[in-house]
C-alpha cells in the first residue's frame, strides 16, 4: 500500500505555515497590499527560494507592492493555500493547475516554455546506472522491487505513467511492488542513485536541470521508459484577484526576458536556473491534454475493474474533451495538443 503519510504531515504543516504567514491581506474590495506567490519545493526550500528571490524581487518592482513566496512541499498544500486565499497565484504543474482552477477559483493566465526551444518535457522512470532492471522487470510485477512514485497531484510523477505505462495495462503499484514510497522528484531521484529504491518516476527536466548543474547524480541514475511528450507548467491567479494587479502581473509575466540586452539576458540567466525559458500566455484549453489524461487513466481502471457505470462516465467525459478540441481547433485554426 501507498506510503502517503509523510506527504500528508508535510501538507498539514505547510497549510499551518500558510495560515500564520499571510498578515498583509486587504479588507475585502481593496486591493492587495501584498501578493503571496505559491512555489512547488521540487527541490528543498532554501535551494528553491535562492533560485526564485532574484525572480520575485524582479515582479515586486514590476508590479510595485511586495511579492511574498508561499514554498510547499507537495501540491495539496499548493491547492489549499490558493482555495483558503491565502496565496494570490503561483506556479502549478499541470494536474494540480487543473485541481487549483476545479476547486481553487484559479485561472491560467499564462505558461512556461523550455529555454532549449522544446515546448514540452517527459514523465520518465529512472533506475540505478549499475542496476541491470529493465521496464520489463518493472512490469512482472513480482513484487521484487521497491518504487518511488510523485504526489498525487504530479502530473509527471503520477498521472503520466499511471496513463501511459501502468493503466493500460492494468497495473495498481501497490500491488506490484513490494513497497511504494511518494515523495518529490528531488527525493525519488536520491533514493534511486543511492539504491534506496529499485525504481521511481520522475522527469526530464528535473533530470536534466541536475546534470546542468554538474551534480554527479544525474550519471548514477538510467531511464528505462519514458512517456509522451507533456504540456509545460501554468501560471495561475485566483479569478477574484483585483483587475489592476492581474494586469501588471500579466505584464510582468508575458515580457520577462523577452527581448535583448543586458537586462533581458541577466532574466534569462535567473529562469534558466529553473529550466524555464519565458512565459507565453495560456488559458483554460491548456490543461485539454492533462483532463485527457485523466479520463484516459479512468476509463482504463473502469475497463479493468469491470465497472461499466465509470467507464461510460470516462468515455462521456473523453468524447466532451474531444468535441472541446474540435471546436477550438476550428476557431483558432490552430492544432491543439493531444
């Protein structure tokens, strides 16, 4: 069974620290004097936040009231802060963008795209480089091997290979390994390097942002599978956000280290950091590909657990996705991701 109960004591714990850390909230109908900017701690939170200072300094002088950064371990916590208006907005990943805008009153304003020019990254699983287990072993299902999954929430660390590798084929972790661990990407990747863990997902941006930064353990870990290609993160406010902050976030956002110079490359160079080239500007029809995701995942574990009611909810909610995209398709005259 899914060890979940160090992630939910970081969750409970994160929302305490969200709670007691938001004393500059306005009265209700004014502006904020304050925006709380929730980032997911993929990484520990004191190499997240020397990463993102620099960048949030950048958007408090943009936008000309101060930005406070919300770091949380998991995205719960993420989800939670937004929904409880204790965050203002923040970088999602994808399937806990698509729980923050369902349940959050977020919206997606904008997106990330990679600074090598590839609009997308991969869910990929990773073993120890001296271990001989291939994605056949994985897939036995013998319960020899023990396997470091993402949040539940993590679009690459969960909903990415429960779609593409084990739903299809009617594989549930908990019965497969012979233990299951959650924890971050930064996390999974150390076990498996150490040879804490067999197996564990993660992704290549995270990988690659290791061996960018000239860490050896990016060479102490193989991919065995890799997924599709997946949508770059968004970036969400809340819908009741003042309209004159959301512009000057809209602003900052969609010309940050955008065009030439000194200042635009020194942007560039803090973003670059984090894997990020810029930002472009994204609305709901982003998240098409993460919601097919998810009813591509449910309508298999209805097809396997023999549940036909779930299954014709999936197939129902695909075809809607479906006849989404068509229609957007034949608006835009543009192909939608898929």
């Amino acid at each position: 069974m899914i060890d979940r109960r160090l992630m939910i004591g970081s969750s409970l714990a994160a929302l305490g620290l969200a709670a007691c850390g938001k004393t500059d909230k306005a009265p209700a109908g004014e502006p904020p004097k304050v925006i709380n900017f929730s980032i997911l701690a993929t990484e520990n939170s004191s190499s997240m936040e020397t990463f993102w200072k620099p960048i949030l300094a950048d958007m408090e002088k943009s936008i000309g009231i101060p930005v406070k950064p919300f770091f949380a371990s998991n995205y719960t916590a993420l989800i939670e802060a937004l929904r409880f208006k204790q965050t203002d907005a923040g970088w999602f990943s994808n399937q806990s963008g698509l729980e923050a805008v369902r349940r959050s009153n977020g919206e997606i304003f904008a997106r990330t795209f990679d600074p090598s020019g590839q609009d997308g990254y991969r869910s990929i699983l990773i073993v120890p480089a001296s271990s001989k287990t291939t994605l056949e072993d994985v897939l036995k299902c013998d319960k020899s091997l023990t396997f470091g999954i993402g949040d539940a929430k993590s679009t690459s660390g969960t909903l990415a290979p429960m779609t593409y590798l084990f739903a299809p084929k009617g594989i549930r972790p908990e019965a497969c390994f012979k233990q299951v661990r959650t924890a971050n990407h930064q996390a999974n990747l150390f076990s498996v390097a150490k040879g804490v863990l067999d197996v564990a997902t993660n992704n290549s941006t995270a990988l690659r942002l290791q061996r960018e930064r000239g860490s050896p353990v990016a060479d102490q870990v193989r991919v065995i599978w890799e997924s599709p290609k997946l949508p770059e993160d968004p970036i969400i406010w809340r819908k009741d956000l003042d309209p004159a902050i959301k512009e000057k976030l809209r602003q900052f956002f969609l010309t940050y280290a955008q065009g030439e110079g000194p200042e635009p490359e020194r942007q560039r160079k803090l973003l670059a950091a984090l894997s990020i080239g810029g930002f472009r500007p994204a609305d709901s029809s982003h998240l098409l590909p993460v919601r097919e995701m998810e009813a591509t995942e449910q309508l298999l574990e209805a097809r396997t657990a023999g549940d036909k009611v779930k299954e014709g909810q999936a197939q129902k909610a695909l075809d809607a996705i479906a006849a989404e995209r068509a229609a957007l398709q034949a608006k835009t005259g543009q192909p939608v991701a898929q």
